[in-house]
C-alpha cells in the first residue's frame, strides 16, 4: 500500500493532524511487511495483530482508532464480526436509545439505511476532520466497530463505553458472506466458488477474522465486565425478539417502562426494525449512494436462521463444527447446533447426512 493511494491525508499544521500523519506513515510502513492472502473482493487480506484486515483502509481505521480516538463513558458501541445481524442491530440500538425522540410514523429509519445513521468508528476516524466530526455528535454517541476487543486499547475498555455484541452461527455467516461478496466483486472478476470461500473462512482469512477469535474476545469481555459489554445472539434476537430487546435497553440503562410496555413501544421497535420491514423500505431497495462502500440493498438477503443448510456439504459442515467446537471450547455449541461428538467421522473420514445438526426452527 502506498502512501499516495490514501486519499484523505490529514492537513498539516495542526498537533492533532501531526499525531495522525505519524499513524499513517507507520501504517504505510507496516503493511508491506504483513501476512498477506486473497481478499473475497478487490483488495487482499493482511495478517495485523493477529486478524486479517483488509489490506488499506481498515488497517489504518484499527491504527488511528487505537492512537487517537477518544472514548467517552457515555458511548455505545456496537461491535460485530462482519454478517452476523450489524444492519439489524445498529437500527434497534437506534430505535431503542431514541423512542422518544421519534414518532414511529415518521421515523428516521423509514427514510435512511441503519449504516446512515451510526458511525463506523474506524471507517469515520480516517476522515481528515475525524475528531471534530466524532467529538460534534451529541452525548451518548452511537457507533458501530468490527474491531476485535482485544484490539480496543486498555484505556477505552476501562473508561467506560457500552459494547453490545452480535454473533451468529459461523455456517450462517459463511453462507451469508459468500452470497455478499457475489455483489461485491466487480463483475469482470470472475465468482468466488463456495468452496473458496469455505478454506478462506476455515483458515481465518475473513475480514476481521479469524471469526472464532473475534467471537471469543467479545464472549471473554462480556464475562468479566458484563456491565459494559452485552453479548447478544442472532438466533436468540430472532426467537425471541421482545425479550432481547428489553434485556439490550436496561443494559443500555434505558430500561422500558411498564406504561411503555402496556402501549407496546417494544412491539413497536422490533416490528420498525425488521427483516421484512427494513428491506421492503424504498431507501433500503435501490442503489442510490455512491458515498458508502456497501449499498444498502446489498445489505439484505434472507435475515433468516439455518440457510446453510441449502449451500453446505455434509463435509463443509462437519469441518466447521470441529473447529467451532476446538475454538470456542464448548460456548454456543448448543445454540448452534453443532456436534460435539465428532469422533466417528474423525474415525470413518465420512459422515452420514443424517447425523448431521437438524435445521434451527424460528
Ligand atoms: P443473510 O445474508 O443470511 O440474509 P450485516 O448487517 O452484519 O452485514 O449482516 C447481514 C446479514 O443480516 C444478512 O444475512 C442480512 O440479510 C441480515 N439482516 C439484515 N437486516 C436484518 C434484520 N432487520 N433482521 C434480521 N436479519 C437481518
């Protein structure tokens, strides 16, 4: 990556532009010397702290979030591995933190992408005037993040922000990933096969992956210090959507009241934010922007649970329950559905259809 193709150079002068340029020039100065191999789409995957990143622009995002952004007690920060429920999330955070703000008649997410209206923390600190933008939006900011919370410096996870975290099933998110990346390549560029997509994920090599990793970083956080990270699960938002939602607002310490329950505002918010909702949306159905990387509609496919079940091999699936079992040692396995005796096709090298995980109902 050369330091000519970033194109928003912070301006000169300024301390707090010097401090961003000393950023830059190390992250130009790393990234020929990282661990590299292919990205889903145009740029290719490097090995940074453990993670694989896309190669420019979310390596320095990561770099300039971990020098210079300031975290307030009062931020909320949505954290996700790519995939895995960011588009529903960001607009229910959303929708909870400003319900009385809003009419639901009118409301901001009938008219805009969720992607329109929460910062992308490291996608928004490379913007030359990052600061003063983050540092303009009102108390208590929302953002969202795909870096791993091992990556976040000490200071920001002891000073106080909220982290909500969504995962999902990995075989989910390998089938949801492939079918985006599909849109994503330019057309000349010929389809990523599923299968290499498959030994793509299985080695790591996803954005922001290894997937497991990212999962586990989050998962051990929300152990220690539940009061500032809230781990949340796909499947469960989608089983039990007013539940989930009740439990995100009293950690986001905006509890529902009963008067608001009995006038079904909980009702409210999760219908507004729904797959069938959202995607129906005019905003969310045609290609309009040339201002974001992803266009909205490119961010709704199904929204449902188990579609791996139509793409995946029997073999495909037993390989990723093997290292979902190894990885996260036995958390999610049961909420996935994934087998934990695996020792008889380890044994046989084959395994029968019918052994493996039944479909999720909804
Ligand atoms: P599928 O490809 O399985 O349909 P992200 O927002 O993190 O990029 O994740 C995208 C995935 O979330 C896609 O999954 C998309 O369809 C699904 N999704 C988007 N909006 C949703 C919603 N409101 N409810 C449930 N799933 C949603």
């Amino acid at each position: 990556m050369a330091a000519s193709s970033f194109t928003s150079l912070p301006n000169e002068g300024d301390q707090e532009s010097q401090g961003y340029q000393t950023t830059y020039k190390r992250c130009n100065d790393i990234i020929p010397t990282l661990p590299r191999d292919t990205g889903w789409w145009l740029s290719n995957l490097c090995q940074y702290q453990g993670f694989w990143l896309s190669s420019s622009h979310a390596i320095l995002g990561l770099m300039l979030v971990q020098d210079h952004f300031m975290s307030k007690p009062t931020d909320i920060i949505l954290a996700t591995s790519p995939k895995c429920g960011t588009t529903w999330l960001r607009a229910l955070i959303f929708a909870t933190i400003n319900r009385t703000s809003y009419d639901f008649a009118t409301h901001p997410l009938l008219t805009n992408n969720p992607q329109a209206l929460v910062p992308f923390l490291e996608g928004h600190i490379r913007v030359n005037d990052s600061t003063s933008f983050l540092e303009s939006l009102p108390s208590p900011r929302f953002l969202s993040t795909h870096i791993p919370y091992s990556l976040f410096p000490d200071s920001m996870k002891t000073s106080g922000p909220k982290f909500v975290y969504v995962c999902r099933n990995p075989k989910d998110v390998l089938v949801s990933k492939w079918k985006f990346a599909e849109k994503m390549r330019p057309k000349e560029m010929p389809p990523l096969s599923l299968q290499d997509a498959f030994e793509l994920f299985c080695n790591g090599v996803s954005h922001y992956g290894p997937f497991w990793d990212h999962v586990l970083s989050y998962w051990k956080a929300s152990l220690e210090t539940p009061e500032t990270v809230l781990f949340l699960i796909y499947e469960d938002m989608k089983r039990e959507p007013l539940v989930q939602v009740k439990r995100l607002a009293e950690f986001l310490g905006k509890p529902f009241s009963p008067e608001e329950e009995r006038e079904g505002v909980v009702q409210e918010i999760v219908r507004l934010c729904s797959f069938k909702n959202l995607s129906t949306l005019e905003v969310n159905k045609s290609i309009i922007s040339t201002e974001y990387f992803v266009q909205n509609p490119y961010f709704f496919r199904k929204g449902e649970v188990g579609d791996w079940e139509n793409h995946l091999t029997p073999e495909m699936v037993a390989r990723l329950d093997q290292i979902t079992k190894e990885k996260l040692e036995g958390i999610l396995c049961d909420k996935w559905k994934v087998r934990i005796d695996l020792s008889r096709e380890e044994n046989d090298g084959e395994q029968s259809t019918d052994q493996l995980p039944t479909p999720r109902s909804e």
